[in-house]
C-alpha cells in the first residue's frame, strides 16, 4: 500500500487538467493537481488515534494560505509549476516531518522542492510541454491563484485509484 500527503489544488485542474491527461500517468491512477508534502508516507492503518491526532496538530500549527502557480520549471523529465510562496509548503512538511521524522520511509527525495507536477517521463517532449503550458496558463503573469487550507492523506492499494484517508485543515490565517 501507498501512502502520501498532499496539497489537493483543484483551482489548477481546469487549465492544466488536459495537459496532466496527456502527460501525466498519475491522472490515470485518479490524482488530481496536487503539490506532494512527503511521499512516502505512513498508511493510516499504521496511524494510532495519538498519531493522527498529532499529525491534526502539527498541520494546524501552519496557518492557511494562498499561493500562486505562475513559473513554469522543469526537473530533469518533468515539467512542473512552482508555487509562491514556497515557504508554506516547507512549513507544512518540516512540522510532520518533526513529528514522525523516526518512522517515516525513506524519502527518495530528501530536498524537498515543492511543486505541481504537469508533465512526467518527458524528456523528449520538454519543449512542447513548457510551450502548450505557458500557452494555458492566465495572460500577464497571473497565474493560477489557489488556497491552501487543508493537507490529505492519500492512499492506493494494488492498482487501484489513489484515495483520500484523511483531510487535516491547517489553522487559521492571521490578517495581515
């Protein structure tokens, strides 16, 4: 069994929705637009009710925000959007990660780079996916405005869809 927490962005699934459905085999397997927090995770079976309450907790310590999804950039086969800020992201994952940081699977990832993955396995197709998003993305920089008020835990078993577990909102946002 897989397991992951995640940023669900639903505000982005209808401009890069047809890009991630031609590039993105992770559409297949049901997962919408998302930013990852920490990948692998723990299933919530191996979640006691003191471990989800802390997980709760440490989720609620990083008030809700906004970001914007505007820059195109790219890793090595995968075209992504950065979101700005990233500081909250890196907030989010350091406060669970301090929590179970002894339990949690080794990350294949450990320098975490918050981002929307786009496109994956394209190294050859880098250029035409970087155009057709830029094309796709709101006109004069805008981007795509989004929320973040909760983080969920996803899982898939076998081959099936990816499914949400849990939904830990993050606290409340102080007026500036």
């Amino acid at each position: 069994m897989a397991a992951f927490l995640a940023v669900l962005t639903p505000e982005a699934d209808p401009v890069v929705g047809p890009l991630r459905e031609r590039w993105d085999p992770s559409v297949r397997r049901g997962l919408d637009a998302h930013i990852t927090l920490r990948y692998p995770f723990l299933p919530l079976r191996a979640l006691s009710p003191r471990d989800q309450a802390m997980l709760a907790d440490a989720v609620a310590s990083v008030p809700s925000f906004h970001y914007t999804l505007a820059r195109v950039s790219l890793f090595p086969t995968t075209v992504f959007l950065d979101p700005e800020p990233m500081a909250s992201f890196v907030a989010l994952r350091a406060a669970v990660e301090k929590i179970f940081e002894r339990r949690l699977p080794e990350d294949p990832f450990p320098r975490y780079a918050p981002h929307l993955s786009v496109a994956r396995h394209v190294r050859d197709a880098r250029e035409e996916v970087m155009a057709a998003l830029n094309a796709a993305l709101p006109g004069g920089g805008e981007g795509i405005r989004a929320a973040c008020r909760a983080v969920v835990l996803l899982e898939r078993t076998g081959g099936g869809p990816w499914q949400v577990q849990l939904q830990l909102p993050l606290g409340k946002s102080h007026p500036i």
